[in-house]
C-alpha cells in the first residue's frame, strides 16, 4: 500500500488559540425565522464549528434579548406582563436553536441575575470614572399616558425616507438610526396621542469623545480587513460627526440605573444587550468550573461578533466605545454582518407573518435541519440583499443534496456492501487518476479553509460540494461495477479511494450540515474523532479492513405538495394582510326610509355580454329584469369574460335614471363589491328558483 506525504499549506496555519464568538442576542417579542438564520445564527455557527475542528479554545455565546420597549408593547396588547413574554418566546427560541443545531457553548438570557449584575456594575465602573456625562433633556412625553417615551414607543415619518410608520430609534425601511425627536409627526404608539416636549435626566455615552480613536482603530486599522458594507456604514456614521448617546431610559422594564437619583429609569437596552455577551460567558465558565476573563480581556484572544447590518453601528461604535471607556476589555477584531434576506421576493414582515418561521419549519420538514442550513448558506447575503424561494429550496435539495452528495454516498455503501460485506478492502498500487484525485482531496480543505477565515461562507460550502463533485467523478471514470468483472485488484484500489473521499466529507462537512456528517458517521461507523487538518495530513482516513455500517438516505426528495403547502402558507398570510389593512369607504350621508324605498332593486338574469370597443373596463349587458330585457353597461371586465356570465343572475337598480357611456345608453346598474384582492364579486341572491323581477325589500 502506497503512502502519501503530501505538503500542507501555510494558509492553513492558524495561530489564534482562543476564540470568543457572540451571535446577536435574538428579541424575545416573537420566534425566530429564516432571515435571522441566514444574517446571523448560520455563519457564526459554521464558523465556531470551523474553529473547534481546528482544536481552537472556543466560547460560542448568545442569549435572549429580553429588554426594551416592543417587549412592553406586545405584554400591554396580549395583557399579559413582559415577563410572561420573555418567557414564552426564549424558551420557544432556544429549543428551536439546540433542535436546529446552532452549537452554542451557553445560551443565557438577559433576564437573568448574573446579567443584571454584569450590567450595573459595568455602567458603575463607568459612572465611578466620569465617563458619562449628565444631561437634563427635552424628552418626547405622551400627556395621555402620563409617560415619557422610549424611542419604540414613538412612531413617525421617517426624516430620511419618508416612512411614515418609522420607531423614534431607527426606520425598519431604510435601516437609518435616528433619535425620537428627529421624526417627522410624532405620535404615541400607547395612546396615538401627539407628545409634547418635556424635560428628563439621562446619563450620556460622549461618543464624540471617541471619533478620533474610531477613526484610526476602524477607518484605519479596518479598511482592509472588514466587509464593504460594514466600513462603509462604519464610515458614514463617523464622517457624519458623532454624538453623545443616552445610555439610560424612562422605563419600568429592565435593569435599574445602579445610581442615586435614578429612579423610574432603566438601562437603555442597547447599553445592557451587548453586555449580555459578557454574562453569558461568565455564565458558561462557572458552570465549566474556568475562568471568563481569557475570553474578554486576554489580548491573544480573537473577539468576534455576527450580526445583521442593522446592527452594525451598535457593534462597531457604541459598545467598543464602551469597552475602550472601561479599558480592561479587547475589542472586537471583526464583525461580519450581513445584509438582508428577503422571502419570495418581498422583504420578511414579522408584523405581516411574512416569513418562514424556524419551530415551523422544523415541524413541516421533520429531520431536515440541513437541509435549510444548505439552503440559506448557498443563498447567503453576504455582499447584498438576496432571496429565499421555496422553488429554490426544493432544486437545490434534490439536484444538490439528493442527486451529488447523497448519491455518492449511497454508490459508495451499496458497493462495498455489495463486494466485500462493507470490510473496507486493502487496495492495490495507486495509478495516476487515484494520486490526483487524493491530491484534490487535500487540497479542498485548504480552499475552504482560506473562504471560511474570510467569512466567505457561501463559497466555503460551495467547495464541500465539490468534494462530492470529485466522488461522483472518480467512480463515473473509473467504474467499479465493470471493473469488478475484469480487474478484482483495481476495483479494490478504486472503492478505497472512494471511502477516503467518504470519510472526509464526513469531517468536512460538520460546520455547514452536522446533522448530515453525523448520520455519514454513523454509516461509516467512525466514532474516531478527526480534526480538519488530518484531512490533509494523514494517509488514510479509513483503514483497510474496516467495517462499515448498511446504507441509508442521507437526503430525500421534496416533494411538489409539500413546496405548494408552504406557498399556500404565505398567500394565506398575503390575504389576511389584505384584509386587515384594506381601507373601508366611510360611511356616508344618512338617509330617511322614504328614500331608501325609492330604489327598485330586482332580481335580473344576464342574456348576453359583449366588450365595449375600445375599452378594457367595460361589458355590453342584456339583462331580463322581469320587467323587460334593457341594456346595462358594467365595468366589469378586467374581473369576468363574457363567456362566464352569461346566464348569471345578478342585482339590478332598475328605476337608475339612464346615462350614455361611450354612445351606449346603460339603463341601469348591477350590484357590485369588492374582494380582499381587488377582484369585483355579484351582489346576487343565494336562493335558487328565484324569479326575475322579483324585488328586494
């Protein structure tokens, strides 16, 4: 048997050993859904899992942001307390994170009392060195409440955009971050009441202190090693002169400002959320029995923080502010959010219920957890805005999965069972194809290493694939099952390589689809562990004379019904926006009974229908009202054929004083409404044997 010795890139070498990696706490006021997987959880996932693989020192943390307005809000609507809410929705959350597979090292919340504790004593520390300055403010104030609001509390228009239904902290539209008092008609969102100024105190974060060392630590120090579109929005903010931040707020929910004279105020949840990072992983090192302050304060350490591009200003400015105020702290060394996922071509609404929701999903596509991992990572927006269609998550799951990495796999474990009982069988000299191909499959986890490092996740997950790419390739040229006729030698060589290639999808394919390598494992029966680099390093992945277990589907086909399900799903949504948000004509001008009774409503069948010439609204209608056959012109048109009317029996005003419209005289009118999706419906009688002519009183 021949052995390799292959030599290993450079690139490869890593030498950070300890990495601290946060996921944007997720806001308990509602489930998660596919944007938030595909903006934040997903890559920060495949990322950590990346860096355990190459036996990195890794504290994966995140928690329930449970603070803040819309958590009040959405209590005061379901009248419940906000308590009642964080509890519900993180408990909903978490569950589907840990069945999901996001691989956090400590999911906490920021409810609990290590993160109350973690967050007034480091607003104190901050306080107790003047780092705050203290300002009495003119506040926006809601007289029939009796309160100030909070910026979610106020809702406007939009000072750059024009929304009109912008938060007094940032527009959901554009994504701008703005104070409450910036709006343009301001109103209440508690009592829809218009808020007059009043004057508050509030602790402020002097950012403007900072702009000179945020230039030179981001516009400097970043330019080349952050994303475009975080620089960039990075850039803007500081060019745009920085100001100080309120760091306390005018609410009964949340953690108290630790400090005399501040009663009736809590930290403002942006200052308390990031801090959640913090606790969480004083949380994870007592229950591991080590110490936390490696992970935060040890210069060696690599800080990162996945988020989404709303988010970008708080990671990039405010909290690393924060942590350059305390000074004992490392900064983050990147933060590589992303841009929006939108749904079918609209942007994702949880207001509207337009999204794919994660517990929904994984109760609609039982054990597909990767399925969606897959899926969203492929669709990845990493550079820009991109799209999730269910149409796209079927192709990809049956040409992708199904057709290239199941099928290889389902070749290679049918094969051997088929020639050799699934003994792993000892191969013979390697020719010239079997040499490059393991050359290839050396070389694959350097390239996807060198995208993953760059946080090119969309493209590291599109080189796995080519691993199986290169399986199916092998067995294709080389044909086992003729060479097993002619050449028992060979077919033994061939079926080895093609187990290697097995096994280091295995390990390969951990950080995008741990479900799928763990099932791999399962079937090759490896309970070895193997890092990332043995892929590289070591001769053989699999040994001769190993036995391997029986064949099962890694993947299956999505069927037709299921991706109509789905989209039925969201026009059932569509329509119940629709609804809600369709506008009804007021009311008008009460009328006496005398002259209601002067409208003669009868029962008419339609005879014939033709199109006006020259027009696309209006039909040429015979109608027998039981009185006479008369002409009626309708502007129906654009909602009936004529062929389908025709037959029809409708509601006619017959006593209408006639009117020519386009030369024909319409002598009279069929009753009309409107449906939820604009489409025009008969105002007609449900009753068969209903005579024409007859009246309705």
């Amino acid at each position: 048997m021949e052995t390799l010795f292959l030599s290993f890139p450079v690139s490869m070498a890593n030498t950070t050993k300890r990495y601290t990696i946060t996921a944007a706490l997720p806001y308990t006021n509602g489930p998660v859904h596919i944007g938030h997987l595909a903006g934040v959880y997903v890559p920060a996932d495949i990322y950590a899992r990346y860096q355990r693989l190459q036996h990195k020192d890794v504290a994966f943390v995140c928690g329930s942001d449970e603070h803040g307005v819309p958590i009040t809000l959405k209590a005061k609507k379901e009248g419940i307390t906000p308590q009642q809410v964080v509890d519900k929705y993180h408990e909903m959350i978490k569950s589907s994170f840990q069945e999901f597979g996001i691989s956090f090292d400590n999911y906490s919340r920021t409810s609990a009392a290590i993160h109350h504790k973690t967050a007034s004593e480091f607003f104190k520390t901050l306080y107790d060195q003047g780092k705050f300055t203290e300002e009495v403010t003119q506040q926006l104030y809601d007289p029939e409440a009796d309160q100030f609001l909070a910026d979610r509390f106020v809702v406007g228009t939009c000072p750059k955009c024009g929304y009109e239904e912008s938060y007094g902290d940032q527009c959901e539209n554009c994504g701008t971050s703005h104070n409450a008092t910036d709006l343009i008609n301001p109103r209440s969102a508690i009592s829809g009441a218009k808020p007059i100024l009043k004057e508050t105190r509030h602790w402020f974060l002097p950012l403007d202190q900072y702009e000179p060392w945020l230039r030179e630590w981001i516009l400097e120090g970043h330019q080349s090693d952050w994303k475009t579109n975080v620089y960039g929005q990075c850039k803007s903010w500081i060019d745009d002169g920085l100001r100080p931040r309120a760091v306390t707020r005018d609410l009964d929910w949340g953690i108290p400002v630790p400090v005399e004279g501040a009663e009736g105020k809590v930290l403002y949840v942006w200052f308390d959320a990031p801090i959640g990072y913090i606790s969480s992983t004083k949380e994870w090192a007592a229950e591991k029995g080590i110490d936390w302050e490696p992970y935060w304060k040890d210069e060696d350490a690599r800080l990162l923080h996945f988020i989404g591009k709303d988010n970008i200003v708080f990671h990039c400015i405010i909290f690393p502010s924060m942590l350059k105020a305390e000074g004992s702290y490392i900064l983050p060394e990147n933060v590589p959010a992303n841009e929006f996922l939108n749904l079918e071509g609209n942007k994702i609404s949880t207001s509207k219920n337009w999204a794919v929701w994660l517990h929904e999903y994984l109760e609609d596509f039982p054990g597909q957890q990767d399925v969606l991992r897959y899926v969203l990572t492929a669709n990845a927006p990493e550079t820009k805005d991109n799209d999730f269609t269910w149409a796209d998550f079927q192709a990809r799951n049956n040409n992708e999965l199904v057709a290239i990495y199941g099928n290889f796999i389902n070749r290679v474990v049918v094969l051997t069972h088929k020639y050799y009982e699934g003994e792993v069988p000892q191969p013979g000299e390697l020719n010239g194809t079997d040499l490059d191909t393991l050359q290839q499959l050396r070389e694959l986890p350097v390239s996807i290493s060198e995208s993953i490092e760059r946080f090119r996740f969309r493209e590291a997950q599109a080189k796995l694939m080519e691993v199986a790419r290169l399986g199916n390739k092998y067995l294709a040229d080389e044909e086992p099952w003729k060479t097993i006729k002619t050449d028992a030698n060979r077919t033994k060589t061939v079926m080895f390589v093609a187990i290697q290639i097995a096994r280091a999808l295995a390990v390969l394919s951990e950080p995008f689809l741990p479900h799928t390598a763990g099932k791999l494992n399962s079937i090759l029966d490896t309970s070895d562990s193997l890092e990332w680099n043995d892929v590289c390093e070591e001769s053989w992945l699999v040994q001769p004379g190993h036995q391997i277990g029986k064949s099962e589907l890694l993947f299956t086909k999505v069927e037709d019904q299921q991706i109509q399900g789905q989209l039925d799903k969201l026009e059932a949504s569509k329509a119940a926006n629709e609804a809600a948000n369709r506008e009804v004509e007021p009311q008008k001008d009460t009328i006496s009974f005398e002259d209601f009774t002067k409208m003669d409503l009868r029962v008419g069948t339609i005879l014939e229908a033709d199109k006006m010439p020259k027009t696309k609204k209006l039909l040429v209608l015979k109608v027998d009202t039981g009185l006479d056959v008369r002409t009626i012109v309708s502007g129906i048109a654009e909602s009936y054929s004529p062929e389908e009317i025709v037959g029809k029996q409708v509601t006619v005003l017959v006593n209408l004083a006639p009117r020519k419209l386009r030369g024909v005289e319409s002598q009279g009118m069929i009753l009309m409404t409107e449906g939820n999706n604009g489409q025009l419906m008969f105002v007609n009688p449900d009753e068969a044997g209903i005579d024409n002519g007859s009246g309705i009183n």
